[in-house]
C-alpha cells in the first residue's frame, strides 16, 4: 500500500506538473508505459503484481474525470498511511486464488502470498473479477468481485409498484402507507460516537491519550458504519421482496450538503447506499427500479396536481384545490411512484386503485389518483 501511496502522488504530480508548465495532459497508457520502464529499477514497484499498480494510475484517471465532470475535488496527494486499499483487476487470471480448506482457509495474493482469512459468506460460483484488499484501522478485509449473468427483466404485468419518499422524521415513506424510522441502535452507535469526538477534542495534541482516543472514534465509527449498512440491507430485502416496482426518490446530495443544517443529517441517514441496495436488489429479481425527478414532489397534490408552499413543519398536505388530506410524505412517495410510471410508459390509472392497496375513499372521496385528471389549472 505504501508502494501503491508513492506512486499515486509520482502520477499525480506528473500529470499535475506537466498541465501546469507545458498544458499537456498525461494519458493513463503513458503512466502505465513508464511504470513498465520503472520497474526494472525499483524494488519496490517489482514487489507489487503489476495490474494492481495499473490499478492505481486507473483509480487517478478516474479521480480526474470526477474533477471534470464537478463531482469532485481536484485529486489529493495521499499522505503516509491514507492509501487504504489496493485492488486485484483480474483475480481470475490467478493473480488471487480463494483456497477453502477444512482446517485453515487461505486466500492467494500474487506477489504478497498466501494470507489466512475468515470466509463469511460462501464464494460464488461466478468469474471472479475483482479483488479488493483494504484496511480499515487495524482490521482488514477483502472484498471478492463476481461475475454473474444478468437476470432477465421480467415484463408486465406491474403489480406491486411502490414509490419511496426520502425523509428525515421517516427514513423512508412508501406510497401505501408504511413508515420505517432509522435504527434505533444506529442512535446509540452515533450518540457514542459524538461522545468520543467531545472527548478526543479535550486531548492535547501530539498526546499518547489523544492518539488513543483517535482509535476509539475510528472503531465507533467503523461501528456506526457497520450497523448502517446491515439495516440498509435488511430494509433493501423487504422492499424488493414485497415490491415488482420501485421509483425512489433521486436525491440531489450534493446541492442539499450545501445546507449544512440538513447535510449531516442526510449523510447519516445513509440515503445513498439505501438506494444502491434497493436498486441491485430489486433488479437482480427482473424488476424495474426507476429514479424519477423529486422536484416539487412533496408541494404537488397527488391527486390534482395543485402545487403549493409546503414549509418543512407542516406535516400534512391538504389542499385546496380539491381538497385531498394526507400525510406529507406519502403525498410525496405517490408523486414519486406516479412519476416513476410515466417515465417507463405505464398508465398509473392502471395500477394505484386496485393493485397498490391504495384506497380512494381512505382520506378523502377524491383522493383517486385519476378522477380528476386535467379538471384543475395550475397543476405541473
Ligand atoms: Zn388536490
């Protein structure tokens, strides 16, 4: 990793160094080309499997088309112990070999060796791509990447659609009514972790306490991280197990981590990996995830299409245009799933009464989706 470190920050500087004073920019096959020619040379570079320092020059290619594209920062010089994981592009060729035995189970690492590991989950009889090594404070672990066909997209009928609003008083709400709150013992974890950041702030620095603490946030942090990704995935099976179709609220997080009163709460909320989950799961199933706009989604009447001011406090939406009450988020998940619909061709009018388990009569008579559609001006 040490390896992989230096030579992030030679690349880095070459490319950066070579745009600055010449305006030429350094391709990828070129920085490949010269770690070639440096090997001969350098100890170091020989003691790492050369697609993995391939890997490396791509991960900076890729860092800078994030920069181009503004979704990133200009590209970081890595400092002494911050790169934390090197990656095996090929595993299949042999460079990583998964060797499970009964007595001791060893995972192969060209140029490193053979390394006892703890396997947790059986390895798929798929191609495995990519392997990953990566530390995450004094643990380690390895990610194993496979290949596997792509499930074929099951066709209509729709049965269960569902549209999800994102939120923060309910993690999510669905267009039928359910709420899920966040975890209670991510509250915990994340009580405990702001506990320890209080603490670690008191310790001097340069201080043995103050470095010990520093691995006690790290720990809790792995923790709270821990604890978010096993309930995104528990909630992420029971939306694909009980869905055929999810539109889910496509959040802008980067414009919202402007507020900053808002942005801790969203990262926190784990939104993003949420939808990631949601979305694998639903389609490794041959079912369709969509990420319709969510512009306006929670001030448009679900019913009219009436729009109107809906300040943060106010919880429920009654409008009056037509005079539909409902809470505000699941008005915002039936916008969303409505929108989800149209953008792949479906007539909602099909779907939502019957099928959903949406009640017209629920809230309100007019509270169908369709009966008075096109009926009131300034809607959209
Ligand atoms: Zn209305």
């Amino acid at each position: 990793m040490e390896t992989c470190r230096r030579l992030w920050n030679r690349c880095l500087a070459e490319r950066k160094g070579a745009w600055e004073n010449e305006r030429i920019s350094v391709s990828r096959f070129e920085q490949n080309r010269q770690i070639a020619v440096d090997k001969r040379s350098s100890a170091f570079l020989q003691g790492v499997y050369s697609h993995v320092l391939q890997d490396v020059v791509l991960r900076l290619e890729r860092a800078y088309q994030a920069f181009f594209k503004k979704n990133a920062r200009y590209p970081k010089f890595k400092k002494f112990g911050s790169y934390d994981s090197i990656t095996y592009p090929d595993a299949y060729n042999g460079s990583v070999r998964l060797g499970v035995t009964r007595k001791n189970t060893r995972i192969y690492l060209s140029k490193i060796g053979y390394v006892p590991i703890l396997v947790h989950r059986d390895p798929s009889n798929g191609k495995n791509k990519r392997c990953t090594v990566k530390r995450e404070g004094i643990e380690w672990y390895v990610v194993l990447e496979y290949e596997v066909p792509d499930v074929e997209p099951r066709g209509l009928p729709i049965e269960h659609p569902v549209g999800i609003d994102l939120g923060l008083k309910a993690l999510i709400t669905t267009s039928d009514g359910w709420h899920v709150k966040p975890p209670k013992p991510l509250k915990v974890h994340e009580r405990r972790l702001k506990h320890l950041q209080r603490e670690l702030s008191r310790k001097q620095k340069g201080s043995k306490n103050r470095v010990k603490a520093i691995e006690r946030m790290a720990k809790q942090s792995r923790k709270v991280a821990r604890t978010r990704r096993d309930f995104n995935h528990k909630l992420s099976r029971q939306i694909a197990d009980k869905y055929d179709f999810v539109a889910m609220e496509k959040l802008q997080i980067r414009d919202m981590a402007h507020n900053h009163r808002l942005a801790k709460s969203i990262h926190d909320a784990g939104w993003g990996q949420l939808c990631g989950f949601v979305d694998y799961k639903v389609q490794r199933k041959g079912n369709r995830f969509v990420q319709p706009s969510a512009w306006r989604s929670t001030m448009e009447c679900n019913v009219c299409k009436h729009v109107k001011d809906m300040p943060l406090w106010l919880r429920v939406y009654s409008c009056p245009a037509c005079g539909n009450t409902i809470g505000r988020d699941e008005n915002a998940a039936r916008n969303i799933l409505e929108r989800g619909l149209s953008q792949v061709g479906e007539d909602i009018a099909e779907l939502m009464p019957v099928e959903s388990g949406v009640q017209p009569g629920r809230t309100n008579d007019l509270a169908s989706p369709f009966c008075e559609a096109g009926t009131v001006p300034g809607g959209g």
